[in-house]
C-alpha cells in the first residue's frame, strides 16, 4: 500500500472532497478586493440555512475553540451565574473556558454516553433562576451523543430568562438545526468536521435576543469581538485578514452542499449512523450510547472482550484506516468512527469491513461480514 493512501475516519478533522481542495488552491485574492467582496457575498446567505437561522452566520479565522471563547466572551460577564451542561469533554471545555473568565459555573453533570435530560434541567433552573446563560453541546463528540437540544431550549426558556448557547461544531452541517424555531441563542460551529474544510474557519450565530445583551455587554473583547464581525459582514467583508484559501473552499462546500439538498445531506447521516450502529449490534459489541441518544455524526464502541487500542492500531498499520480512541476517563476505553461530511454509505461499508478484518487479526472472533450485511440491510430497507 502506498504510504500517501490513508483513510481519515475521525470525528474531525474529516476528510477533503477533490473538488474543495482544488478551490483552495486557487490564486491569492486581496482581502479589500471586489473578489473577497464577491465571495463573502456569496457564502453568507447560504450559511444561514444551515444553521436554521436567518441571522448572520459570522466567519472567523479560528478553530472552534475560539467560537466557544467568543460565544463566552460575548454573552457573559465576570461574576455572571451559567449552568454548564457537561455530558463529555466538550462540554467540560465549556466549564473551563467560563471558569478562566470567572464566570461561576453551576454544572449540571450527565453520565458520558447519556444525553441531557430535558426534565432535570428543569429542576436545575428552577433551583438557580437568575443564570444569565445555559450553555450545551449539541453532539457530544467525545461520546457520540446527540443532545436534545430543542427540548432543551424549550426549558431553558420556560423556566428563565437566559440565553441558550450550543457547542453545534460537530453536527452542524450534518444535522437539522432550526436555531430561530427551537430558540437556539448562539450557534457556534468550526470548518473541519461536517463542513468539509480544513480546520480554520469558525462559525457564530446570535438570536436577536442574544444580540441586545452582546451589544450591551461591557467585557473586554478585540479579535472576538462579534459586533466587529456583524458590522463588517453587513459590507461584505471581514474586520480583519480571513483564511482567504479557506473561504474559497467554504463557497465549494456550500455548493456542493446545495446541489446535495440539505435535507438529502442531514438523511445521509442518518442512515451512515444507523449503518453503524446496526453493524455493531449485529456483531454483538456494545456501542457506548443508545440508539435514542446518538448522533448521526459520529459512533463510539465500548468494546468489552477485546482492546479498542489494539483495534486501532491494526487498522492504522495494515489499512491506513484512522478511527479515534476515547477522550478523558474513557480513553482505552472505547473507540469513535466519525461519518460525517465527506462521508457516504459506500465508506461506511468500507470502513465495517476492514473493522471485521480488523478484529479477527486481533483475535477477537466474530462471523466475518455480520456486520457488512447489517449495514447493508440497513442501506437497503431505507
Ligand atoms: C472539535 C470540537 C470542538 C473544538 O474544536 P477545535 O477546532 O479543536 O478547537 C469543540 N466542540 C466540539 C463539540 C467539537 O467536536
């Protein structure tokens, strides 16, 4: 096999259809030209129905990091009370970012592999009604759960006047999300996992409830400061130097977004989950969510006969397959099959098989193709 061919099965960064690729390539432009003009004319209408919004889509030159910083910096203030719902290493990322700006953080723990409870979270706000904000992950990557976020929202606003801020980096682009119905507050989302793009562009949304409290809100900010991004976005342009290359392959990935249809892209995620998850429950090996609770993006398997390290590490060697391993305590633990973006049914095929290879290299002893045929028949009764 040759050494430059390598399959990228993470949950980000996903892999980089051709076509984006050559976009990015493209020549130089200047960022005050009528091209960069141009181009950030084009790609901001089309992010807004991704994220289920008909507010601006703000673009930065950041990981997604930096979105939930700014999403942070921006809403809240020193002193201000949140609830942070962590249900996995996000979510604690969350917890620290707010922690560092001396935010006080009540957290509202869900065991990894559950998702959030709609009900509990009532409980929660009844007992702390003056947060300022309720911050959630929308598909806990480090678990592969999708949480409720709509129920979720529905809660938050019953029950408060806070804003509801959602972690969407993961899922965004390859999951229905209807920020301005379900009363998302912001969205945040990075380029390098559903969006198809390298690592480098971060994405923020506000509701226009969230835009009277970021407008009014005296925390020091400069790079991420969002009303920057609004008002230069509004002219078709950027405060400051954007990843121009990146950009040129966010319009590719917009259109090829488009001419998918975004319902026919959030559809195959479904099925490249289900394919998935029914592989895995065909072969006898435990996933580590429910059916229920999991995200159409990303699978995590909680092995209990054999060692997802070595797993991982014999598909590396012999296909150049990489899957990812476990964040924080369940590191060793469990191994994630990220599906999402540059993702079809025929990889998911491909990647059950080598897994099954896989495993009888390691000893563990299965029925080869069990979990092939589950994914096929999941394929097929769609
Ligand atoms: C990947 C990821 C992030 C962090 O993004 P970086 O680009 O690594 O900064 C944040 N939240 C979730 C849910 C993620 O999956």
């Amino acid at each position: 096999m040759y050494t430059d061919h390598q399959i990228l099965r993470i949950p980000g960064p996903t892999p980089i259809p051709p076509s984006i690729q050559r976009a990015m390539t493209q020549p130089m432009i200047g960022h005050r030209s009528q091209d960069m003009k141009d181009l950030l004319h084009g790609v901001k209408d089309k992010l807004k129905p991704i994220f289920g919004t008909n507010e601006d889509v703000l673009i930065y030159t950041a990981s997604g990091t930096a979105a939930l910083e700014t999403a942070v910096v921006n809403a809240v203030q020193p002193g201000d009370e949140v609830i942070v719902i962590v249900s996995g290493a996000f979510g604690d990322r969350f917890t620290k970012i707010c922690e560092e700006y001396h935010i006080k953080v009540h957290k509202y723990d869900v065991n990894w592999g559950e998702a959030a409870d709609p009900e509990q979270l009532t409980q929660y706000l009844k007992s702390i009604p003056t947060v300022k904000a309720v911050f959630a992950t929308y598909c806990e990557t480090s678990t592969g759960v999708l949480n409720p976020i709509k129920q979720l929202a529905k809660v938050v606003h019953q029950e408060s006047e806070a804003l509801f801020i959602v972690d969407g980096v993961s899922c965004i682009g390859g999951t229905e999300t209807k920020m301005d119905k379900w009363g998302l507050d912001i969205v945040v989302t990075g380029s390098q996992k559903a969006m198809m793009l390298p690592a480098g562009l971060a994405f923020v949304a506000a509701s226009k409830r969230a835009w009277k409290v970021i407008e009014k809100n005296s925390h020091p900010r400069f790079y991420l400061d969002m009303r920057r991004y609004r008002d230069k976005l509004q002219e078709d342009a950027s405060p400051f130097t954007p990843a121009v290359s990146l950009l040129l392959g966010l319009k590719q990935a917009l259109q090829l977004i488009e001419e998918e249809g975004l319902s026919t892209v959030f559809q195959r995620h479904h099925l490249m989950a289900k394919m998935t998850r029914d592989a895995f429950h065909a072969l006898d090996i435990p996933l580590l969510t429910t059916d229920m609770d999991a995200s159409p993006t990303v699978t995590a398997v909680k092995p209990n006969d054999f060692s997802s390290e070595d797993l991982r590490r014999e598909l590396r060697s012999k296909f150049g397959l990489t899957i990812a391993g476990g964040q924080q305590h369940l590191k060793g633990n469990i191994f994630r099959i990220g599906h999402m973006g540059y993702c079809s049914p025929a990889d998911v095929l491909q990647i059950i098989s080598l897994v099954e290879v896989g495993l009888q290299s390691i000893d563990k002893t299965i029925e080869l193709g069990t979990g092939v045929k589950a994914a096929q028949t999941a394929y097929l009764d769609i």
